[in-house]
C-alpha cells in the first residue's frame, strides 16, 4: 500500500502509513512525526485519526520539528525515494518505518546506533528520536557533500540542533563498509544503501544482543535482519525484496 501513503503534509504522511500498515508502533509514528514523550508515546495528532489505548496517555507530548521536508528537498511527502544530490537518494518513507519498526526492540534509552549511508541525515534523526537522552546515534557516509548536508539538515531545527550540541547526534565521513568502531559496539545498526555482500566487520560491532538490519545484492536484493543473541551467536533472517543504491567506493575527490 506504500503508492496510497503520500501526504500533503508531514502528519498526513505518518497517518497514511499507519492507516495502511506500514507503521504498527506508535513509538515509530511518533518519532517520524516529530513528537518525544518521556514515556513511549503517544501523539494527540495522531490520535486524532488513529485511537489509541488510553494507557498510553502518560505525558504531554513535545513537538521536536522533525520533517522530511527539511531533509528531502522535492516531494518531501511522497512515499517514494527522492534524489539529495551527490548521485544519492533519501529512501521512501515506507522504508524508514520498516527499518525503524525492525530495529525498535533494541533501541532503548541508551542504546547505541549506527547509521551506514545517512545521506540525508532524516533516518538518523528519527533513530534519535527513538532512543533516550543517554543514546548515541552515528551517522557516516563516505561523501563529504552528504555528512555536510546532513548535518546542515538537522540544524533546520531546534531539537535537531540540540541533538548535535549535546553529541547525542554526530555525522563522520568515512566507509559504512568498515562501520566505525570509535562508536561502538551498537545495539542496532542500519545500513541505508545495498551492500553485495554482508560486512563480517558490521557483525563484529554488534553488541550481544543486538540487531542489523541491512539490504543485500546486486541485481536482486534483499533485506536481510541480522541478530546476535546475548552469547555472541548470529542468526541471519532473509526477509523481503527491495531497490535500493549501492553501497560502493567513495567517488573520486
């Protein structure tokens, strides 16, 4: 149902993937549509379209700005992948939620991710979103074009800006291939671009337990979800097909 869910607005976006499936957690809507509660999460804009259990009426709600329109810069709202520039491109919103949704279980207060491919820096905001005030959230790319772009992106607003300001947030360039051990190990990685492979690397920065999730192939690719149990041992799940860039060699400087 993903061509049904463009929006003529950020929030008409997030309700369209709800209303159709593509978001089941609130936590996920939440975080996309901008809104951090101290305890997960419940969105009276969101409500208004979808009830909720009332339980989860805790706290008052904060609106933290983010927007994809402030990290895609055409069809913000579309749910489809838009050109950023530097031959790369922001994933369709569809997608994000599914990475998100999958990658939940590990994202708590003071989880640690990675976020390979940034790009934009959108995914990496909400990832951020997910986590608590002690979280940390890595994004890297191999374009200094994109790590500016990125960071220039989330400074479009004040939670954004905040989040930089305090290193809960922090954009590095460098190969997602090789991840980036100084921030290490993490709770939840996730790779934004296909690899042709699985990194072992990627794996080995893996906290036990943790999670990856990560798109693989050339010509028909797929996501495949990655776990690490508390005992180090990995089981790999092969679950979907999808389109996404490569993850390649930087281009030429």
């Amino acid at each position: 149902m993903a061509w049904l869910s463009s929006g003529s607005s950020n929030a008409a976006l997030i309700g369209n993937l709800k209303n159709h499936g593509l978001i089941t957690s609130e936590r996920v809507a939440s975080a996309m549509l901008g809104v951090r509660r101290q305890h997960h999460h419940f969105s009276p804009l969101l409500n208004q379209q979808f009830p909720s259990n009332l339980d989860d009426q805790l706290t008052p709600p904060v609106v933290t700005q983010v927007d994809r329109a402030h990290y895609s810069p055409a069809l913000p709202y579309q749910d489809s992948p838009q050109t950023i520039g530097f031959g790369a491109t922001i994933s369709a919103p569809h997608m994000h939620a599914s990475a998100a949704e999958s990658l939940l279980p590990y994202l708590h207060p003071s989880a640690r991710v990675l976020d390979i491919g940034s790009g934009s820096g959108y995914l990496t905001h909400v990832l951020a979103n997910l986590v608590g005030p002690d979280g940390r959230v890595v994004g890297i790319d191999h374009i200094q074009g994109l790590v500016d772009l990125s960071t220039a992106n989330m400074q479009k607003s004040e939670d954004g800006r905040r989040m930089l300001g305090s290193g809960k947030v922090k954009f590095v360039k460098g190969d997602g291939r090789q991840g980036y051990k100084a921030g290490g190990p993490y709770d939840a990685i996730h790779v934004g671009a296909a690899a042709e492979e699985e990194h072992k690397g990627l794996v080995e920065q893996l906290r036990a337990p943790g999670r990856m999730f990560i798109p693989v192939g050339v010509s028909s690719q797929w996501i495949w979800v990655v776990d690490k149990d508390e005992k180090g041992e990995v089981r790999r799940e092969k679950q979907f097909g999808v389109r996404y860039v490569p993850l390649t060699d930087a281009p030429v400087e």
